[in-house]
C-alpha cells in the first residue's frame, strides 16, 4: 500500500487514526505524536488547554485549546495537506499559526467560508470552492523556492498567490517558529477538528500532490468530494 512516506522531505506527520500517537487522560490530548521519524510532537501540558479525542479526531474548543511544536526548522518551499472538520467558521479564528506578531504563515478563516494565508497581509486561499462547517474537508498548500503560494480545497484548484504579493512587504513563509494548531497560542482559538496534518519541505509536483490527496481522500471518507477527473479519485 502506498504510503506519503514515499515522498522525500517529509517533515511532519500527524495522523488521529493511530492511536498509538496520541497521549491522553479521559480523551484529554496532551501529546500528538509525530510519525514522520522526525520526533517533532505536538504537545500540550497545561490540561485547561488540552484538546479532546474524539473518535477519528483531535476536536479544539475554539475557546482556549491549542497544541505547540518546539523548532520545526521549515521554511519556503513547503507542502502542506490538513484533513480537518470546522464546527464555525468564524472570522480571524486560527488554524495554523507560528508563534510572533508577524503571523508568517498562519492560516485564518476570513468569513464564513473563506481560509486565508498571511504573508505580511491576509490572501484568501479558496476561490472556487467555499468551506463548510461540520464537514470533512481536504486542503492542501504549496508554496514554492519563490514564495508563490498555490492551494486545492478537496482536490479542486484555488487560487494562486504570486511572490510580488509576499515580497512586497518584505517577507516569506516560515514554519520554523513555535508553531501551534487550533491557536495563535494567545487568542482567536479555532473551533473545530484535525484528523491529519502532512508538512514536507519541498514544493510538491502536482502528480505527488494529487496522490497524497488520493490516499487522504480513501483513508478519510472525501473521495466523493475529488473533482471527477482526479486520477487517485477510484
């Protein structure tokens, strides 16, 4: 069975469908471990701020849960794919976010159905297809050596954000901050749940890309969400 492993430059891989990853009290999360073999474990102590296990998922309270990573040592280009269920979609409530005032590379609902990438300003990432909330949903992000951002939500084609957008104000993505799931670390908390998160550090071709969407949209139920002409949808 082909696994995502068998891309290069895999990073970070956590997955709520193997329950030998996640360390929990009374489904009180306080370790997500990674599966990448790169030991960079999403963790919480503080067990106010602990996220729940639920069935397939880790479910974040939008209120104060959030899990952290120590130093994940990633930087543009990079991969992203998040299998993930929102509750609300309430704008400026964080998905993804590296700890700083910069927000590099976090991730936002911008309105009720829009998910937005800041790179020194805030760029709407879905154009064509709007998100739901209580629904399984399928995204992925790449953004290449150049800083052009391109993204799919359930394998469709969104937009595509040029580098003369990031680089005018200076910056460029960068995970290798503190980086948090369902939180800034500090507020605007997200409502909602993962059941997987894939980072690689290379700008995938579309072919790789198209085959980890494969393989998420069999293991997580989305294959009827795949455009019609996805070749890993059958």
């Amino acid at each position: 069975i082909w696994k995502p492993t068998a891309v290069n430059n895999f990073k970070l891989w956590l997955d709520a469908s193997d329950s030998s990853t996640i360390t929990h009290s009374s489904n009180a999360v306080s370790q997500w471990s990674d599966k990448s073999g790169n030991n960079k474990h999403a963790t919480q102590a503080n067990a106010a701020n602990q996220p729940t296990l639920v069935s397939d998922r880790i479910e974040f309270d939008g209120t104060d849960d959030f899990l952290s990573f120590s130093d994940l040592g990633v930087s543009d280009p990079i991969t992203l794919f998040m299998v993930m269920r929102p509750h609300t979609l309430s704008t400026d409530d964080r998905i993804l976010s590296i700890n700083g005032n910069s927000y590099l590379g976090s991730l936002r609902f911008g309105s009720n159905t829009s998910l937005e990438l800041y790179n020194g300003g805030w760029y709407s990432i879905n154009s064509t297809t709007a998100l739901s909330s209580n629904q399984n949903t399928l995204i992925s992000l790449i953004v290449d050596s150049s800083h052009n951002a391109a993204t799919t939500v359930n394998g469709v084609a969104q937009n595509t954000l040029s580098s003369s957008q990031f680089l005018a104000n200076g910056v460029s993505t960068n995970l290798g901050g503190k980086l948090f799931v369902g939180s800034t670390g500090y507020g605007n908390t997200y409502h909602g749940g993962f059941s997987e998160v894939i980072l690689i550090s290379s700008a995938l071709s579309t072919t790789e890309r198209q085959k980890i969407e494969g393989y998420l949209g069999h293991k997580w139920g989305l294959v009827a969400n795949l455009p019609s002409n996805h070749p890993y949808k059958s």
